[in-house]
C-alpha cells in the first residue's frame, strides 16, 4: 500500500493523519446519509448532524461517496470522538482494503493529497 500525506502537514498538527480539507464526501451513519468533510484516513466530520451519538458511541460506518446517489456499501467500526453544535467527530476503528483504496483514491482526486509511492 501507498501511504499519503498532505503537502501543509506542519509538527504542530497533533493528528495522527492529515486532512483533505476540501474533499467533500457523504457517509451513512444509522441509516441515515450525512454530507461530510474535514477528510482523513482516519475519520471525517459530520455538520449539520442533529441526531442522538454522544462522545464515545460507537457506531458502524455502512457507506462512504462522493454524492448521495454513488454510495459504497463499507462495515467500517468507528467511534464518536468529538461533538460541536450540530457536529461530530467521527474516527475509524479499523479500514478494510476497499474503504482504505476508496479513501485514498479520492484523497488524492482531491489536490489536498499526494500519493507516494
């Protein structure tokens, strides 16, 4: 596997994976489809979010896309790390291969990424 890594990633970023700052994604969550951003390979924010998580759910990530319409179906375990007003921080507990190729491949489609080989 390739490993990528944002061009702005600066020692003061305590993330232990950069973001795609302007990679605009959906996910379901609970049934229920929530446009997303703030991507890493590690998790993603949901704004507008005005369901019942709390810090610490944990939660099963059932699709990952670009629009509402082309979702992958993924069984990605992950868990609420943060809550803001009408926003969730959501981290992965573990990627299988075709959500981890997905996310990197469209990482990279964002311009915020590089892939490096």
């Amino acid at each position: 596997m390739s490993t990528a890594l944002s061009e702005n990633f600066t020692s003061d970023d305590r993330r232990k994976t950069p973001r795609a700052k302007r990679l605009k994604m959906v996910a379901c969550l609970n049934g229920e489809t929530y446009m997303t951003e703030d991507w890493s390979m590690g998790g993603f924010l949901v704004e507008n979010y005005d369901g019942r998580l709390t810090t610490g759910s944990l939660i099963t990530v059932e699709g990952l896309g670009r629009t509402k319409t082309k979702l992958h179906l993924v069984n990605l375990p992950a868990r609420v790390v943060r809550l803001g007003a009408n926003t969730i921080a959501v981290s992965y507990l573990s990627l299988d291969a075709k959500a981890y190729d997905f996310l990197q491949q469209s990482m990279s489609d964002s311009g915020d990424m590089r892939t490096l080989v």
